[in-house]
C-alpha cells in the first residue's frame, strides 16, 4: 500500500461513522446514506491529493454528500410509490407511536434544501458562511432555508398525535 493509500485509509477509519449519520440525516434511509457514503468516498480517493494537500477533507466530504442526496432525490424512480400485492404482516409497535413523529421522519419530510440546511447548520454545526459555500447558495438563502426547516419540524414536532388514539 502507498502512503496515499495508508493516508485515505486513515482518514476513512477516523470519518466513516460520521459521514454515515450526515449522509442519514440528509437522506432519512440507511441504506441511500451507505450509497451516499460510497459515492464520496469514491469522488474523495480520486481528488486525495489535492483535497488532503490543502485540508479542506470534511468540507469536500460534506459537500459531496449533500449533492449526491439531493441529486439522488430528483431521480424518478426515488418519487414513485412501489406497489406491493400485500401488505406484510407485521406487528405495530404502539409505544414508539405514542412517542409521537420521531425527529429523523421529521427531517425526510422537509424539502431537500431546507433538510440540507438544517443538516449542516445544527447536526454538522457549521456556520452560515461555511454552509451557504457548500451548497453554493448566499448566506441569506442558506439562513432562509434553516429557518423556514426548522419552523417545518417544529410543526411536525409538536403536533405530532399518534394515529391510533380515540378522538374525544
């Protein structure tokens, strides 16, 4: 192995767990944010050189995900339903539901800007001039977008009823 290698295998050791959870959060499915990962870290081994020359690793990682996620989202196939003959029979978990909406499904409902937005603003805790340069959005869009997402999952949030309790 070169030290090119030794260097980017380091790097993915140490990042691996984070980068999965951003990719999650920007997505909302586990097995899109194992996809997401391994679409950065392809684009990340070819640009190695000059991306760890100049320090710039997570930034380039953060912004590889949050357009692969959104690239990914525009795709036809990820906006149609798919049909199945039955349902399956599995038991519902009445306790989570009574918890009510659970944070993560409150993100996969927000507009892919807005979840990238808040993603990078309060999970990543980036700074709107940082986030606005990888989105390439301006910093008025960028604060926009996090607070019109955070005002969305306050809304999902907070009124969050379980489907199954009796009306009054």
């Amino acid at each position: 192995m070169s030290e090119r290698d030794d260097e980017f295998a380091a790097y993915v050791d140490a990042r691996a767990l984070v980068m999965r959870r951003t990719a999650y959060l920007l997505c909302g499915d586990w097995h899109r944010a194992e996809d997401l990962v391994q679409t950065a870290l392809t684009k990340l081994y070819v640009a190695w050189p000059g991306v760890h020359r100049h320090g710039a690793v997570d930034a380039y990682v953060r912004t590889i995900l949050v357009r692969a996620s959104i690239d990914d989202s525009r795709r036809a196939f990820r906006r149609r339903e798919t049909a199945v003959e039955e349902l399956p029979d599995v038991a519902v978990d009445r306790d989570g539901l009574a918890e009510g909406l659970d944070v993560r499904a409150a993100l996969a409902r927000l507009a892919p800007g807005q979840r990238a937005a808040v993603v990078l603003r309060y999970w990543e805790d980036l700074g709107v001039t940082e986030t606005a340069q990888l989105l390439g959005l301006s910093e008025g869009t960028v604060k926009s977008q996090a607070s019109k997402g955070l005002s969305a999952l306050r809304r999902l949030l907070v009124g969050a009823r379980p489907v199954y309790e009796e009306q009054p």
